[in-house]
C-alpha cells in the first residue's frame, strides 16, 4: 500500500484515536499517546510502516479511527490476526 495509508509513527500517535465494534456503537477505547502499542482489552495492537498494516494479537476487531482533530479518518478491516489500513491519510 502506498504511504498516504501509514501513520508516522513519531508524528501521528499522539493524535489518533482507536475505536472498537462494540454492537452497533462505536465507543472510543484509547488514545496513542506517543507509544509504540496500543492496549485494548488486555491486548496489543501495534502499528507497523510503511506496509500501513496493524499486526495484533487481539481477537475481534478495531473498525475505525481517525486523527483526533477530525479531519482525517480511515477504516481497518482484520484478516486473520492482521489489519488492513482501507483509506488514506492527508
């Protein structure tokens, strides 16, 4: 995938939000705040560059998330254990 669908690591983190299928909501779970994993459900995701995949030992599934201004979002879709970024990134 092209590098508009990876988040600069050292840049981007701080400012993003994960959200989760919970039902028919999305709920907002954590923030990236500057480190390189993000704990949800006991859990870890961790983004990997420049493929613009997640890699993760969690089960289910992250859906969403977008920077936290609001400007920017895009979709995961997870495939056995690997996310999909599907969108790109201004």
């Amino acid at each position: 995938m092209s590098g508009a669908g990876c988040l600069n690591v050292a840049t981007d983190f701080a400012r993003v939000r994960a959200f989760s299928d919970l039902g028919s909501d999305l709920a907002v779970l954590n923030d990236w705040a500057g480190a390189d994993a993000l704990e949800v459900g006991g859990s870890v995701a961790s983004l990997t560059c420049p493929g613009g995949t997640i890699e993760t030992q969690r089960s289910g599934k992250v859906v969403a998330y977008g920077l936290s201004g609001g400007q920017d979002t895009a979709l995961l879709t997870a495939y056995d254990g690997v996310f999909q970024l599907l969108g790109d990134w201004a």
